[in-house]
C-alpha cells in the first residue's frame, strides 16, 4: 500500500483513517470501527501513526510500539487546524 504516514481521528465507535505516501498525496482512506483499528493497524507496515492526545491514543500508541510504527500524538490545539 505505501504508507509512510498513518493520520487517525479516533472516535468513540468510528475512526476516520487517512494514509499518505512518501510525496504526501493522500492514498488510503477510511472510516474503521474503532474495535476494528488494532487489527488493522497489525497488519499494516511500520508506518508513523498520528493522531490526537487522549486516553484512548495513549493505549493505541503502546500498540503501535510494540508492533513496529512510531506513533505521535498531537495536543488538540494542533489538531483543530488540520479540521478547517
């Protein structure tokens, strides 16, 4: 698939997922079931994982260690740009 950089929006039962390449053009994107996104997220290639800080990040992004991507969490004072 190529995904150099994995953007999600987590939700409380849909996240919206958003792959980028290399180039930065978008080339994945997605809604997932949030019961669904570990799975997901095992199967996809080591990537970086950003999404925004929260207490259910912070659980996703243990994940991500573990299985080999680089998670960054973003405070929400940075996020709200990316929205606009």
């Amino acid at each position: 698939m190529g995904i150099e950089v994995l953007g999600i929006d987590l939700g409380k039962t849909v996240c919206s997922l958003a792959g980028l390449d290399a180039t930065g053009a978008v080339v994945y994107r997605k809604r997932l079931q949030r019961h669904r996104l570990l799975d997901f997220l095992e199967g996809l290639d080591p990537c970086i994982v950003a999404m925004e800080a929260c207490g259910g990040a912070h659980h996703i992004g243990r994940f991500c260690l573990q299985h080999g991507h680089e998670p960054r969490l973003m405070s929400p004072l940075y996020v709200r740009p990316y929205v606009k």
